[in-house]
C-alpha cells in the first residue's frame, strides 16, 4: 500500500510497501510508476518511479484540455536504458520496439514489451478545493526473453492532423509529431532495474494528478 506524510517545505516522503524512498528521487512527488513483477515461479517483485513531463506532453495537455481534441496518452512504452530526462524529449530513450533494440543483444525482437495500449481507470474527483484529480494507465506484460526494463513513458495514439507544434524541433513547424506522429506525455526512470527472464510478467501502472 501506498502511505504519504508531508515534511516541511513542498517534500514529502512516500513508504511503498515498507520501502522507503529517497526524497531526493522524487523531489516534487507527482505521479507515481508502479511495476509489479510476477515471477515464473510465482515471486513477486515491486519496482518503481516518478514520471516527468516534457514540452510534447505539455503541449498535448493543453491542446487537450483547452482546445481541439487528441488522441489520449494511454500507450505505455517500455526501455531498457536509464534516461536523463529532458523538457525537449519526445522520444523515450532506448525503447524496446519491435524489430528493433530487444532486451537480448542482436535478437532483433521486442521480447513481448512492446508499446502497448494501456486501460485507464477513472480513480476519483478532487477531494477538496485545490486538490488533483486523479487517474491511471495500466497493462501488463509478459517477457519472452531474459532482458531489463530500466524505463517507461506513456505515449498518444497516432496524430493526424498536421497543424500542430511540432515539440521535436521545437521550431513550431507542422508534424512529425514526437515519434511517428506521437506526443510522448511523461517518462520516467525505474528503480531499481528490472531483470526479466523468460516467463516474468510485468503489470505497469500509471498513476496520473491533473
């Protein structure tokens, strides 16, 4: 379970599942990334992170939000590096994708974690004047391959309408959008790192506060 307490100033510390951790990870505590590993043999592991949110996901909030309307952000990516993130990203660092950077060397293959489209749970309206309302992604993986899973972001649907800022270049231009026509919303890091092996079962979920 998940148990909050604030300190002073704007810090809190979060205890998940009697793990504590650092405040400095997490220094402005906004939505949390929970992976949940099954092992083949029925161990459970518990990884997780705090997302941040670049330029593409803040135009695609606002478009969202005050405008026209875009596909929603419920396509969770997966990767196998640690990012370093950034406001101009609009790609998530070394995902795994298919036919592309698997998490076996030279395999070629996506291992079973792909990007996938995620379901969104409606979890409750502001609870008090001021207060976030909140949401969440989930999906769950099953790993075809010994491989890692270091980070994770949650993308759009594809984008079709060619007059929006284009968040890659930065230079207002019309799309490309982010990758193949995709803002990519929040992206995080995970700790620690997930070591899959064939078999393992991963359930991300995403928890958002707007």
């Amino acid at each position: 379970m998940l148990e909050s307490f604030k300190t002073t100033g704007r810090i809190a510390a979060d205890i998940i599942r009697g793990r504590a951790l650092p405040e400095t990870l997490v220094p402005n505590m906004r939505n949390h990334v929970e992976l949940v590993i099954t092992r083949a043999n029925g161990d459970v592991e518990y990884v997780d992170g705090w997302n941040a949110r670049t330029t593409s996901g803040a135009v695609w909030q606002t478009t969202t939000m005050g405008s026209s309307s875009l596909p929603p952000a419920n396509w969770i990516a997966l990767g196998n590096q640690p990012i370093s993130a950034a406001l101009t990203d609009y790609t998530l660092t070394s995902e795994i994708v298919s036919g592309g950077n698997g998490g076996d060397a030279g395999d070629g293959g996506n291992d079973g974690l792909a990007r996938a489209e995620g379901t969104f749970t409606f979890v409750s309206p502001s609870s008090a004047l001021y207060a976030p309302a909140s949401y969440k992604i989930y999906n769950q993986f099953l790993s075809t391959a010994t491989t890692t899973v270091q980070s994770a972001a949650l993308y759009t649907g594809p984008v079709t309408d060619a007059n929006y800022y284009n968040p890659g270049t930065g230079s207002g231009v019309p799309a490309p959008i982010g990758s193949a026509n995709n803002f990519l919303f929040v992206e995080a890091n995970l700790y620690p790192v997930a070591v899959l092996a064939s078999g393992d079962s991963i359930a991300l979920t995403w928890s958002i506060n707007v």
